[in-house]
C-alpha cells in the first residue's frame, strides 16, 4: 500500500459492520467529521487537562498532583481550534496533504494536537517510541515521508538535529518543552525551520481558513489517517496504515458499543493517559475514543495526563487518586505492580481481628467474582454487601473507587492477579487484538467474562479459528469442550475481518524497490483474498463463543523429537508460583530437552529499564535474611528451592504441560532483568527470543552440559 492509496470500505448489511446509525451500524466519515461533532455538542466541556509546571521529582517521590480545578485545561472548542491552528501551521511551514507528521515524547495535549493536526491537514500521524535510536528514527520518519517532527524536550530535539541530513524530506521540527529552538542549517545548505508549539499554533492562526478546508474536504474516510509502527522483533519495523475509518469503526465499536455504561449520562467521564500513544492501545483509548464518546453519547470525556516519570517512578497511583478516572486501561506489568504493593501492605498488617475480618471480605468478593464467571451461577455470597462497603475504601486508596471498567491488553495476564483484583472487587477485563486491526477484535465485559480467556469478538467483526484441512486449505477448527484445555484439533491461527483491519503495511518507492518487493510479500501474508488478517497467534474458541489463546506460532518450540510446545503459558505458570521471579524465558528449539531462563524483580525494572541489583522488597521473604542484591540471590539456597519447587509445580501442570516433552529440565538466573535498554524486550514490552538467546548463547550452553537443576549464571 502506498501513502495516497484510498482503502475499499469493508461495510456489511447489517449491524455495527454496515454505515446505517439506524440499524446500529457505525456513520462513514473522518476523524475531522466526529471531532467536529463533539464539539457542536459539548464545546464548553473541559477536553483535556495538564500540570503545567511540571512539578519537578524529588528523588523518588514526587509531589502530589494540584488541585484538577488548577491544571491547564482546553475545552473541546479549544482543542479543536488549535488543532486547526497547528494544521495551518504545519501546511505554512510546507507539510502538503499524503505527509507524514512524525511525534517524539511523552502524552501531552501537544501529542494529542499533533496527532489530530496531521490528520487535518490530509496526512497521517505517525508516532515514533521514546526509546527508539536515531537510527531507527531516521528510518521511520523516511518510510512515511515525514515532514513535520514535533518532539517534547531537549533530548527529542537534539535526536532529529543529528539526523537531519539523512532526512532531505523533512521541512520543520516543532518543540513543545523545549524553548530554545534554533533553525538548523544541512550540510547542502538547506535550512529546516524549527520552532516552539506555541510559535506554531501562532503562525497557524493568521492563515486563511481556506487551503485547511479543501484539504479537509478532500480526505476520504478510506485514506490512511495514522501509522503505527510494529515493535520490529527483527529488522526494520512495519508502518500499519490504518484509515479514518479503520480508526473510527474501531473505537466506536468498543466506545459506544461494548462500554455501554460508559458516557451514558450527563456528566465527565474521566481518563489517565500515561500508556505510549506511539502505541495502538494508546492512541485508540486516549485520543479517538474519547472524541467517539463525545461526538455520539450523552455524556464527555476528559483526558488528564500523568507526569512524564510517573511510572519510572512508580507515581503512578499519586495520578489515579488525583483524577480518579471512570475508565483506566493498564497492560499487565502495570496491574502486577499495583498488585504488589497492595499485597505488601496487607502483608504488613499485624496479626488480628482488623486484618481476619479484611481476610474474610476478600474471601467472599473473590467467590462472588468466579460465580460471574461465564458458565457460573451469578450468585451472591451472605456477608457479600458487608464485604463491598469494607473493600471500597481499597478501591478509594488506589483511586479506582469510580472507575466503571478497568481492561487490560497487549498480553496475557496471570491468573492469580485477576484473582487477587477481584478479590477487592475490581474485575479486569481481558481484550485481544494488534495494531494491524486498530486495537482490539475480542473483548470481554462484566456482563460476559471468563479470566483466562480474551473474551468474545466485537461488534461487527468476525473472529475465527483456522486450521489447515487435508488439502492445506484453511478450514475452522472444532469448539473446544474444556477452554483450557484444547485438544490440536480444537486449536488453530487466529484470524479475523472486519472494517477495523489495516489498509495494509506502508510501502515507500522512495526506499527502494527490493523495499516494495518485501512490503507487498509482508501485506500478502498478513491479508488473505478474503480479507482475514492472519494473527500468527494460536488459539481456539470454546462452546460457549470465548476465545483464547494458546500460543504463537513464531515462539512454538518444536524439539528434537518434534513435538511442538507453546513457551508463554509455561513461562507464565512458572511466574505466578514464584512471585519473586520477574521474567522466565524458555529455550527448547531443536533440543533434546527444555531449559529456562530465570530474571528477578528488583529496583528500578519497569521493562524499558533494566533496573538495578537490589532486588525488591517483595522478593525478600523468599530469600535468606541479608540477602538483598540479585548477585548474592543467584548463590542464594533458599531462593534456589523456592524456584525448584516452582518448576515442578509448573511440569506438573497438564493445563500448560501437556506432555513429557514440555517439561523443564534446568534454569538459571541472569544478573539482570530484561528491558527494552538492554535489547530483550520492544517498545511495546514483546519478549525478543532470538536476541535474548544469542545474548545469553554461552550461559545456554553451560546450562545444557550442566548435570545440576540449577545452574549459577557463567
């Protein structure tokens, strides 16, 4: 697919698929439509807000937030004005309808503008990861004709500065933190004007009105509207095209459709946007669905934003209890740390009658949760009123005390941290989906849950479960009886159709033809003749409509003997036995048998670092009293047992050890966890295995001569 390709419109007859309000369909139109909508309807209602100051950290803590009433706050009127502006701006400074505007740094309203602007202007918006080298930089803003860099700080700025030669495209770069801008000038004498956001909304100002209109006009709900890149587990990433319309059936979909509390009164709905909006998770949750919710429900949403170190920090929780949000999306490292600290202050709790009676309630809210499990009885345990009133206040300590739904994505999440939330009465709802359908395709609801499980395909779109038949040909696999515990027949890939699937991956003729040669083979592989987009997940659905998932056909280990295994559900088991283990990653590929690769939690690990060698004070109890660091834990035989134990548990678990073959021979413990600095994981926190394994080659192959279950690290 190329930059002014005009998708087809994948509407259907009937429901959210067709374009009919009337029979539940979701409207044709553009961001710029619905936006517009929104406006008419609650322009006078705050849209966004921000702490401006940045309240500065004070070694690891932070301030608490202001006062909501004293953060920087644009009405929708205002957001969309200068969302105007700023496509004005960026048309002056030379962007023309096609390009790209490239975004780098952290949520802010700015980032929201941006976005929204390089749709006005008939381009697309093209978010770049705050972790991503100069190099990959470079690249992503070539690949999608980038014109206009807007960035957030010093460091943002100076990462384009140095790349600017290779980037002859590239007419500005807007800085929205970061005041001391100066025009740059390139080694063949062109100049690349720079400028503040504020300089730029300025200059979009005093433009006529006109060229913004006929631009916008001429944009059609099947051209693309934003880029998201793939986390690129190797080589170069792929820029998803998704179109207004991709965009737009999307978050309706899941906005007005299944979030059917939500936005239903008159009143704020409230959301924290701290999640990378260079994400697909990110950017549909934050920014489009919002405008969806405003534009066609009663009530409007506003986004605050966290500060920059909040999760770095883990400050995270001072935001919640801030803004209190109504809807709150965390990926499931997020939830876990949230689950931690709230365990060690349970832990913490002297021995009584105040910590018996919080035993109880979360005992009678835990059994209350898994009768609303799908297949239970719904009912509602004696004492179950009592123990609501009592567990609300935990719900008030984390700020989540008015939230309506609380969801989790982009990977699995362990079971006995969904146990340990519904215990308090917060049920976190799993969904399913990528970037290359705009977010989610499953999703699951109070109303229809199941934890394990990623819920049932949305509105509109159709989800199956395809597995060759004797002739090759993609057939749909049988319903599994026992949801969790599929046979090979009862499992297949992952695929699904719908007006939420991509344009295609973005090819540039500018890079190449091999470049387009590789782009279209990409784009054939991923969108069959029939318009399913093949996930490359395993899974299965079972007799009551819930899918799951069971695998990933790139991370099967088929050993020596040829028989293959899915790693993930192993390597989860293994972490919800051993709380103090961070990451555990699997290695089997064409070995007699399976080791593992063990990484402990410790201080200052957030995925995108590695964090230090002080290990956690939740993994303390699982180690000799003075051990505190992860160098003296890898010699440390109580951890050691703890960990053994753990694996055994786990090899003797037929729901994700099926067979002999399955089983795990041997670990070890790596002095460091992974992280996207040190290269194991994305951006978007994907485990990189075949990184992770030649890194860790030498320790691999010590742990397989090893005649010990435990191996300490080379």
């Amino acid at each position: 697919m190329f930059k002014d390709d005009v998708a087809e419109i994948r509407v259907g007859n009937t429901g959210a698929a067709c374009t009919d309000e009337s029979k539940g369909g979701v409207p044709l139109m553009t961001v710029m439509q619905a936006i517009k909508r929104g406006v008419d309807r609650h322009g006078d209602k705050p849209a966004m807000a921000v702490e401006r100051p940045l309240p500065p950290l004070e070694g690891k803590s932070a301030p608490d937030s202001a006062p909501l009433s004293q953060w920087k706050t644009w009405t929708w009127k205002q957001y969309y004005s200068d969302t105007r502006s700023a496509a004005k701006g960026m048309m002056k400074l030379g962007a023309v309808q096609f390009d790209g505007v490239n975004i780098l740094g952290f949520n802010s309203p700015e980032w929201f503008m941006a976005e929204l602007a390089a749709m006005f202007l008939g381009g697309k918006a093209a978010g770049i990861y705050p972790t991503d080298t100069c190099e990959q930089i470079q690249f992503k803003t070539a690949l999608s004709d980038g014109s206009v860099a807007v960035v957030d700080n010093k460091a943002a700025f100076e990462k384009y500065q140095s790349i600017v030669d290779e980037l002859p495209y590239l007419k500005a770069i807007v800085a929205w933190e970061y005041p001391e801008v100066a025009d740059i000038k390139r080694k063949d004498g062109s100049v690349v004007k720079c400028m503040t956001w504020d300089q730029l909304v300025e200059l979009g100002a005093k433009e006529d009105d006109k060229a913004l209109e006929k631009v916008m006009e001429a944009t059609k709900p099947g051209n693309c509207g934003a880029l998201v890149f793939t986390s690129g587990t190797t080589g170069h990433p792929k820029a998803v095209m998704l179109s207004h319309d991709n965009i737009l059936f999307e978050a309706y979909v899941v906005g007005i459709s299944s979030l059917k509390m939500y936005g239903e009164k008159l009143e704020q709905e409230r959301i924290l946007s701290y999640l990378p909006l260079s994400h697909v998770a990110g950017m549909m949750v934050d920014i489009v669905t919002p405008i969806l919710v405003t534009a066609f429900k009663t009530g409007w949403v506003t986004t605050y934003f966290a500060r920059p170190y909040d999760l770095k920090a883990g400050t995270i929780g001072k935001r919640l209890l801030a803004v209190r949000p109504t809807l709150f999306l965390g990926v499931p490292r997020v939830w876990e740390k949230i689950a931690e600290k709230m365990k060690a202050v349970g832990a913490a709790m002297p021995d009584g009658l105040k910590k018996n009676i919080s035993t109880w309630a979360k005992g009678i809210m835990l059994e209350h949760q898994k009768n609303c499990l799908v297949g239970g009885t719904g009912e509602t345990p004696w004492g179950f009123t009592v123990a609501s009133k009592l567990l609300f206040k935990a719900k008030e300590a984390l700020g989540l005390d008015q939230c309506k739904f609380h969801v989790s994505g982009a990977a699995p999440m362990a079971r006995d941290t969904l146990e340990y939330f519904g215990s308090i009465g917060i049920n976190i709802n799993e969904c399913y989906g990528m970037s290359e359908c705009a977010g989610a395709c499953t999703w699951s609801e109070d109303q229809c849950h199941l934890w394990g499980s990623i819920g049932r395909e949305i509105s509109g779109v159709e989800v199956k479960i395809l597995i060759p038949n004797e002739d090759g040909e993609p057939q749909e696999s049988e319903l599994a009886v026992d949801p969790f515990a599929p046979t090979e027949a009862q499992q297949g890939e992952v695929c699904f159709r719908g007006r939420n699937n991509m344009m295609g991956y973005l090819a540039n003729p500018l890079l190449g033809e091999e470049h387009v040669a590789e782009i279209k083979k990409k784009n054939e592989e991923a969108l069959d003749a029939h318009g399913f987009l093949h996930s490359g997940d395993k899974g299965s659905k079972d007799l009551k409509g819930m899918f799951r998932i069971t695998g990933r056909y790139k991370e099967l280990i088929i050993t020596a003997g040829g028989e293959n295994i899915a790693p993930v559900p192993i390597e989860d088991t293994i972490k919800s036995t051993c709380p103090m283990v961070s990451n555990a990653m699997m290695i089997g590929d064409k070995r007699k048998f399976n080791v593992v690769l063990i990484t402990l939690k410790s201080v200052g690990a957030t995925g995108e670092k590695p964090g230090s060698d002080e290990l956690e004070p939740s993994v303390l109890p699982f180690v000799t009293e003075g051990v505190t660091t992860i160098s003296q834990a890898m010699n440390d035989e109580k951890l050691i047992k703890f960990i053994t134990e753990g694996i055994k548990k786990t090899n003797a678990d037929g729901n994700c050890c099926p067979s002999n073959a399955s089983k795990i021979q041997k670990f070890t413990i790596l002095p460091l966890d992974f992280s996207v600095e040190t290269e194991e994981l994305t951006p978007s926190l994907k485990l990189k295995r075949s990184v992770a394994e030649q890194k860790y080659s030498e320790a691999i192959d010590k742990l397989y001569e090893s005649k010990d279950l435990y191996m300490p690290f080379p």
